[in-house]
C-alpha cells in the first residue's frame, strides 16, 4: 500500500537510517502509486527523502506533480514539510512553488 510506503521512509528517516538501496525501490513503487498517496503521505515520503539527503530527480517530479493537482488538499504542516523537502534538496518546482 502507498501509504505503507509512505511510513517506512518516514521510520528510516527519523532513525536517521540511510539505506539507498530500500529508498530506490520505494521511490519505484511509490511513483506508481503516487496518485493514491495522500497529501501526508506525500509530505511525509518527501520530507524522508529530504531528511536523510536522498536525491530521486523523477520521483520528486512525480511528487511535485501529484501535491499540485492536490494543493488545495493539504494542510498548512504537509505544505511546510514539502516546501521544506524541495527546498534541502534543491530540487526545482516552480509550479509547485506557486500552488503553494
């Protein structure tokens, strides 16, 4: 379940737990399922990522266009966790950005 995804990456990141390997194939999985996250699922996988300073260019695209077409959808903590995870990571989304 994306959500189930969603929630490992959030435990391996709060643990400080880098493991490259577990976080390319959640980034796999999850872009499939991306539609099916919700905004703090989707906040929460991006903020992981950030966390433990995981760059996935195709995959924060994939987030950056799931939270656009859901902005209206998230709270004001799952806007700032995602800022905040494109943000560290320098990843560019501007359309995002101005949703946001």
């Amino acid at each position: 379940k994306p959500q189930g995804l969603a929630n490992t990456a959030w435990a391996f990141a709060t643990l400080g737990v880098l493991a490259p390997q577990l976080f390319d194939a959640i980034a796999r999985a999850s872009k499939k399922r991306i539609g099916n996250l919700k905004p703090q699922g989707l906040a929460n996988i991006a903020w992981a990522f950030a966390t433990l300073n995981v760059r996935a260019p195709e995959f924060f695209d994939a987030i950056a266009h799931a939270s656009e077409q859901r902005i209206g959808t998230f709270n004001a903590q799952e806007l700032a966790n995602t800022a905040w995870a494109f943000a560290t990571l320098g990843m560019s989304a501007p359309q995002l950005f101005d949703a946001i």
